[in-house]
C-alpha cells in the first residue's frame, strides 16, 4: 500500500513539475519577443526572461530525469519519501500564494497605481494587465493558474535547492547505521 502511495506522489509530482516547468517557459516568451522595447514601462526583460527560462527549464529536467540521477543530487536514497515530496509540497505552497497574487494584481482597480516593476516580478501575468484589461473570468480560469504554475516550478527548484543543501544523511545510511549497532 506504501509504494502505491510514493507511486502516485512520483508520478503526480513528475506530471506537475513539467507542466508548472513548460507553463515558466511558455511565460517567458512574450518579454523575450518585446526585447524590453514595448513594454508599458522601463523593465529589466533580460532578468524576467533568464528567471523564466531557468527556472523553467529546472522543473522540466527534474520531471523527465530518472529518479536515482534525482537521488544522487540530493545526496539521498532513491527511495526516499522526501525525494518528491518536499518539491511538490513547496509547489503547492508556492501556487496558493501566488495565485492569490496574481488574482489581487489582476483585478484591482487601476487607481491603486501599482508599482509595475514589482508587479512584474510578483505576477509575470501582469503584462498582460499593462497592455489590455481582461476579463475577471480570463483571471480566474487562465491568468491566476498560470502565475500560479510558474511559482509552483520556483517553488520545485526551492525545494530540491532544499534538498540538496541538507545536512542530514540519507535514510539508507541510517538503517544500515542502526543495523550494524549490537
């Protein structure tokens, strides 16, 4: 019953780190095809399209590379429940905050005048803000999920950066520890 259930958080973690990957990916076009030209305010573009790629490109590799490649980074066992489910808790996480954020940004009043260079960072959505007003519903049903999708692959990335920099020794080093205790 326990491997169907870290079956099932493998398999669901892999399916949303690609997709939360591609979606960062996919986000980081329009600012790359403005080239920082056309956007409604002086911006960075260069550092929201690397951010976007990067992180993008990271959730996808880690959604398609076989797991004991994963393992060996994290210096842990391959059968470690943390593996996945530490990266897929933050995405949650990540998600649920930033698709509040992008719901807030993209339906409040314009008179609120929010910084744009923030909001940019916070909600990489909110170009579309900046250069026409959609639709509560275009927020609800696509804005706010895609925000939400590329927080959740920076949330991926904070979690395996987590897991890599951990100084605990890996559960297999532990049993075998206490195996070899008389």
């Amino acid at each position: 019953m326990r491997a169907m259930a870290g079956r099932a958080i493998r398999v669901t973690s892999r399916i949303l780190f690609c997709v939360c990957g591609l979606v960062s990916l996919v986000t980081g076009v329009p600012y790359a095809m403005l080239r920082g030209e056309d956007l409604p305010v002086q911006s960075e573009w260069v550092i929201f399209v690397a951010v976007l790629a990067l992180v993008g490109i990271f959730s996808v590799a880690v959604a398609v590379l076989p797991r004991a490649w994963i393992a060996r980074a994290c210096r842990t066992d391959r059968d470690d429940g943390r593996l996945f489910s530490v990266p897929l808790k933050l995405l949650g996480g990540f998600a649920a905050v930033f698709y509040i954020l992008a719901l807030v940004a993209l339906l409040a009043p314009h008179s609120w005048n929010l910084n744009p260079q923030l909001m940019l960072a916070a909600c990489p959505i909110y170009l579309v803000r900046m250069t026409f007003d959609p639709s509560p519903l275009w927020v609800f049903v696509l804005l706010g999920p895609m925000n939400a999708a590329v927080y959740g692959a920076f949330g991926v990335a904070v979690g395996y950066l987590w897991l890599i920099a951990g100084k605990s020794p890996p559960r297999g080093a532990e049993a075998a520890h206490r195996k070899s205790l008389p």
